[in-house]
C-alpha cells in the first residue's frame, strides 16, 4: 500500500466554537458531533480532517502542550470571495491576522485565527 497523507488533525480547547468556526468555512459536520471529544469529516478526494479536545489528547499523553500551528488554506472561488469570506469571518468575532491584499505571487490572500489561534489562509488566483 505504501505511506499516504490519510488525516490532518487539530487539537482544541473548546470543541463547539472549533466546529462552528470550521462550519463557516463549509465543512459539513453534524451539529452532535459539538459534545464529541474527537470529530473527523471526510473531504472530497478521501482526505479527513479531525479534531480531538485536549482532554481526549492528555488521556494519553499528559505532557502534551498545546500550540498554535498553521490550519490549512482554503482556496476560494474568487479575490472578491476572498474579501467576502474574511469579512464573514471577523464580523462574526472571529480574529482577523492579516487583512485580504494582493500578494506579489498572483493571489488575493488573508489570513484569520480560528478560536485556537491556530492560522487559517484564504485565497484566490488574481
């Protein structure tokens, strides 16, 4: 079979805002799944995404410390919806890191925190 990239995970503290967060940026997660200790959603192309509570992360292993660490690129369908989505996104509360511009690579790109810091990029070819 080989080794293949299967799972890309976040740990969080607060599992209802990761997911609401996460919802805005149209991952399609059951409302339930706010009261679990570990969620996956499968992408289109078989990828999964996952998030486990710290509490789920310290039941084996207590010494983990948690770290805000990059969270993904999101392409978007155009500059403007780059615009769109970032405004969506810090007037719903969450925190702005780095308003949409025109990046010097050919891209309209923003960056926003999701509610464990972690950075989320947003984009669209010019």
């Amino acid at each position: 079979m080989g080794v293949r990239l299967d799972l890309v995970g976040l740990v969080v503290r607060d599992m209802r805002a990761s997911l609401a967060f996460y919802r805005r940026l149209g991952f399609s997660i059951p409302r339930e799944a706010d009261l679990e200790g570990h969620v996956e959603v499968t992408l289109p192309g078989g990828l999964r995404f996952a998030w486990d509570t710290l509490e789920v992360i310290h039941s084996f292993d207590p010494q983990f410390e948690l770290h805000p660490r990059p969270a993904g690129a999101f392409l978007c369908g155009s500059p403007g919806e780059v615009d769109r989505v970032y405004a969506e996104l810090v007037g719903a509360g969450y925190r702005g890191h780095k308003p949409p511009w025109d990046a010097f690579w050919g891209q309209r790109y923003a960056q926003v925190k999701d509610p464990d810091g972690n950075t989320v990029d947003l984009f669209a070819p010019l």
